[in-house]
C-alpha cells in the first residue's frame, strides 16, 4: 500500500493575533462598565424626576405599553424608590423600659408600652409598624406619650404581670407617669386600622382601671 503524505494548510501567527483576544475582552469590558455607569446616571436622574413630579401614580399605567422593557423596568423600579423616599419615617420607639418610665416620670407623660413577641414574627405586629406607625396621623395621636417596646416571652410576663388577658399581638399598654396601670388594647382591628387602632390607645382614659 502506497503512503499518500496528508498536507495541511498552516498559517503564520503574528503577535497582532496573539493579543487580539486579549484586546477584545478588555474593550467589551469597557463597553459594559460605560453602560453600567450610564444606567446607574439615569436611574438616579428617573427617581429625582419623580419625587418632584406629580404624575408618579400616572405613570404605573403607561409604562409597559410605551417603553422598551429594560427602559419600563428602570422606571417602575424609580417609581418604588420615589414611594418610599416620600413615605413618613414610623413613630419611634424606645427599647428601654426603665429609661422611658423614668423619662415619663420626669415629664408627667403617660407611658404606652407596646408588647411584641420575642419567639416568633407578628404578622399583625409587621402591619402595624408598616400601615399605622409609619403615618403623620400615628405621630400626632402618639405625641402625648413617651414610648417604648418591648419583647416578651412565651410566658407572656407583662400580660401577667399587668393581669392582661392574652388576645393577640401587638399589644398596647398604657401607663400613667408614676407606674400605675391605665388600660391596653390588643390585636389589631379588622377595618379602618390605622385610625382605629389610634384612637383605641387615645381613648384609654387617664387614672387608674383594671
């Protein structure tokens, strides 16, 4: 048998081709960090625009069906931060007890005590801090009061110790400034909560009651 010799078509490398790849990559990189940079610019530029304009709840609407989606996402996401830039910061609470009734002391205030659980997440306790502390109605009705929070245990040690009976969390407890016990309210109500809730812890009247 005949060896046929199997040629094969070879190419001269320069060093221009060696480093091409190398050259690529560093430019695509470039070119994404550039576009990076121009989305964070006009991200910021979008939620400024939207703090300040009052057609914010107009825009959600026409979003999706006049802009290219990447455009559209940049927006919507704009938008959430300008709600949340304009939202009331909550009511403040303090984690002190016996700072905050020496402070109510001190000032002649009445003491709300609001009692969350230690043990586990209050759904009622999140919607609480999210639907009615975090209102400019909440820092009006709640200005009279020095406040604080507290977490308990599964003994439930201030229902106990303020003989409450147990009717769901958060629970609201209501102090005069020398220590004696007003009146609490637990649970959350099922309409109107923000103002209901407010208006069950103004309503607790002064001077002792069990």
């Amino acid at each position: 048998m005949r060896r046929v010799p199997l040629r094969l078509p070879v190419r001269a490398v320069n060093e221009s081709d060696i480093h091409h790849g190398d050259t690529e990559s560093t430019e695509v990189h470039g070119e994404v960090t550039i576009a990076r940079a121009e989305e964070r610019a006009l991200f910021g530029f979008i939620s400024i625009l939207l703090r300040v304009t009052p057609w914010t709840p107009c825009l959600r609407g026409e979003l999706l069906r006049r802009c290219p989606a990447p455009f559209a996402f940049l927006l919507l996401a704009a938008v959430a931060l300008a709600d949340d830039a304009t939202r009331p910061a909550a009511v403040e609470f303090g984690k002190d007890l016996v700072a905050a009734q020496t402070k109510a002391k001190a000032d002649a205030k009445p003491l709300l005590v609001l009692v969350v659980p230690k043990w586990f997440a209050s759904p009622e306790v999140s919607r609480l801090d999210r639907d009615v502390l975090a209102t400019d109605d909440a820092k009006r009705s709640l200005d009279s009061f020095v406040r604080v929070r507290v977490e308990e245990s599964e003994d439930r040690e201030v229902h106990a110790r303020h003989r409450v009976q147990f009717r769901g969390y958060p629970l609201a407890v209501v102090l005069a400034a020398d220590g004696s016990f007003l009146g609490s309210t637990s649970g959350l109500p099922a309409e109107d909560t923000a103002k209901a809730w407010l208006l069950r812890v103004a309503s607790i009247a002064p001077g002792p009651r069990r």
